[in-house]
C-alpha cells in the first residue's frame, strides 16, 4: 500500500484554506468546502508518515552533513527525504532534481 507524509497532507490542506479564505460567494463557498471533505475522505485511506524523533534526527543529520543545504526553501523536502529515511520508504515525486 502506498503511504503520504504529514507534509504532503499538511499542504493539501493548506491549499484549500487558501481557496476558502479567498472566497466570498457563497455557492462556491459549499463546493469548496465539499471539496475539502472529499480530500480528507481520500487521505484517509492512506497510512500517513509522520515527522518523528526518528525523522528529526535524520533531518539534523542531514543538515550537519550538508550544509549547502540549509536553505529555507528545502526546509520541507529535506523533511520528507528525513521521513522516508527514518522509515526506510521510497520517495515518489515530479522534482526527482531536489532529492
């Protein structure tokens, strides 16, 4: 079975937050919001990965062992290669480049 990280839900999530925030018609409104639930009825399928100790550890790992790393903006990918280490997962993504 295939499983998702915490940061793949988390941005999920964030996404429609943005779309309802931004929202002021209220039939778009309801669809966004059935929208939302049809996300979380989705994710529930899947075993999520979460950032642990054991991840955490990893991901000050990695950042101690490559500095040119320490980048904010791959703060949350080094988190998912810490994810997918610590629980010895395979990384399936479109930007193979940044792992």
């Amino acid at each position: 079975m295939s499983e998702v990280n915490d940061f793949a839900v988390q941005e999920l999530f964030k996404g429609w937050v943005g779309r309802l925030n931004e929202t002021t018609d209220t039939t778009l409104i309801i669809q966004r919001y059935e929208n939302l639930w049809q996300t979380v009825d989705f994710v529930r399928q899947f075993p999520i990965l979460k950032f642990d100790t054991d991840a955490d550890a990893r991901y000050v790992s990695i950042l101690r062992e490559n500095a040119t790393l320490c980048k904010k903006r791959l703060r949350q990918d080094l988190r998912i290669a810490a994810i997918a280490l610590s629980q010895d997962a395979t990384v399936v993504t479109q930007q193979s480049a940044r792992f």
